[in-house]
C-alpha cells in the first residue's frame, strides 16, 4: 500500500473497526476494498474509487485534479485479487486473512468483481485445470447449472474442485482427469452418515503461479 491508502484504511479501521463493516455500508464486497487498497486507487476503476472516497468524507475533486485516479481511463490491465491455499465451510470469505495476491486481467476481474483465487492441487481436474494452477472462484452457494466445476468443501473441510451434479437429495462430484482411476463421488443424503456437500462458488478462469514450469 502507498502512503495514500494506508491513510485511508487508518479511516476505515477508526470510523468502521474494519474493512468487511465498511464494504457493507459502502456497498461493495471486501475483496474490492482489499483489492483498492493494496494496488492503489490509481488502478482502480472510477466507479469504484470515488463511492469509496465520497463514503468517507474525501474530496475526490481534489483526487481527481492531482491525477490520482484517470477519469474515463481502463486503469491496470492487471488487479491483485486473494489468493487462497485452502478453504473451509462455513469461513466467511471476507473474514479470512489475505495472505497472498495474484494478478487476474482487470476484465475478467470486472464481470467477476467478488472473486478470489484457490490454488488446485492434484490431477482430479487436470483436462480443463493444471495442477498447480490458480482457480477463479466466482462466491454462491449453489449450484445453477449440472456439470460445470465448482468448489466445495465436504463435510466442513477445506474445498475440493469438482464438476458437480445435483440430485433430488444430494451430489455427485465429478473429475475431469486424465488419470481414469478417479472416482465419481455420490452423496446421498437420503442415505444415513452421508457427508455434508457446501458449494463455495464456481469456477470461471484460471490463471499459472509465476513460477510455472512445464
């Protein structure tokens, strides 16, 4: 963060006790007021910088006369967004410290603007996500359309990216490998002691770690 917006997090921190309480009166998720402060309201878009500053207070004249945002500009081609290792049901995202950021392009970031990155671990979903990669989750908690890959987590632990099904009363979680010995996973839960399936959101881009290597 700049010297700029360190002091304007200093306001929120002081007239809000933190940033999720600000984003819910300034009407925008966490991850835009995170994402705005760590790369800068100069990356930012205009409509999403000046309801910020107008909430608490600052002249945006003045911002706008020292070019500290570019009015009518595309700003960064690239935004910082939080980077996950691992997820667990019933965390509110907007909760969870942020430790890591990683680029996604600005336009994938703005039909998506609540989004958040989830590393992929494993080959369960290697046709259509690399091991290693950095998953696009889009945050809901259902699913609207059978087969597309969704992260969930089983019963409460950290999430699992699948292709989902959904059944009169349950899952299916489907992989999308090559390795063939992966399994279909059913759940049931007309079926006694079936674990508990919670959808984290669905998954819409991908994009490789720096240090990807083939």
């Amino acid at each position: 963060m700049g010297k700029l917006e360190n002091e304007l997090k200093s306001i929120i921190d002081f007239r809000y006790g933190s940033i999720p309480k600000f984003a819910k009166e300034v009407g925008m998720s966490p991850h835009t007021i995170y994402t705005v402060l760590r790369n800068g309201i100069s990356g930012g878009s205009i409509s999403t910088v000046l309801p910020i500053l107008a909430k608490l207070g600052i002249d945006s004249n003045w911002i706008i006369k020292n070019k500290l945002i570019e009015v009518g500009g595309d700003g960064s081609d690239y935004v910082d967004i939080p980077l996950y290792g691992s997820i667990a049901a019933g965390t509110p995202i907007e909760m969870m410290e942020v430790e890591n950021t990683h680029p996604v392009p600005t336009k994938v970031h703005e039909m998506h603007p609540d989004s958040f990155l989830l590393k992929v671990e494993g080959n369960s979903m290697n046709r259509i996500l690399p091991n290693g990669c950095y998953a696009l989750i889009d945050p809901c908690s259902d699913v609207k359309k059978d087969g597309e890959p969704y992260a969930v987590c089983v019963n409460g632990y950290d999430a699992t990216i699948k292709r989902v099904k959904k059944l009169a009363n349950g899952f299916q979680l489907v992989p999308d490998s090559t390795d063939p010995t992966y399994p279909v996973q059913t759940y049931n839960y007309n079926e006694p002691g079936t674990e508990t399936i919670t959808v984290i959101g669905r998954v819409v881009y991908y994009v490789l770690p720096f240090d990807w290597s083939f």
